[in-house]
C-alpha cells in the first residue's frame, strides 16, 4: 500500500508532496502547493476523505495532511481518487 499511494500521488497529484516513509502506515503529504485556501484537511473531507490533520503537530506541518495506509487496498485507492478529483478544481 506504501509504494502503491506514493506512487499514485507522484503520478496524479503532482501538487502534493510526499516522501516514501519507512516503516510507517502514516504519510505525511504536503498540500502546500496545492492552492487549497485554509485547512487542508477540512477541504479534503469536504469531498469524503478522512485524513489527519498536520496542526497537531505544529505550526510548520499548518499545511499537512496524515493518511493512514493501513487499510484495505481498495479503500485506499477510493480515498486518493477522491483527492484527486477534490484538486482538480484548483488546478
């Protein structure tokens, strides 16, 4: 699920940033250029993604989401295409 998410957001969401974690189920994505105007979780559980939210962790993750991978693969695929479509009216 790892390999497949980071791949998919490289490939589709080239807006957000993410680092191939290790030995985690959790990327930290940056939505920093994404042009989403406030909180990016909010926005992106406007469209059915649960996601958690990067200002739990202070101010310098004000602009990351937490996306748990441990899942079944096909709900995972269902939430990043539900970004996807979420950033498409940004672009």
């Amino acid at each position: 699920n790892r390999d497949f998410a980071v791949h998919y957001i490289r490939t589709h969401m080239p807006q957000l940033k993410v680092t191939n974690p290790e030995s985690t189920y959790l990327a930290w994505i940056d939505c920093s250029e994404a042009g989403i105007e406030g909180n990016p979780k909010e926005y992106f559980q406007k469209f059915g993604v649960a996601l958690g939210d990067g200002r739990n962790f202070g101010s310098h993750t004000a602009n990351y989401v937490r996306m748990t991978m441990a899942c079944p693969r096909e709900l995972l695929e269902q939430g990043l295409n539900a970004m996807r479509l979420a950033l498409e009216p940004l672009s």
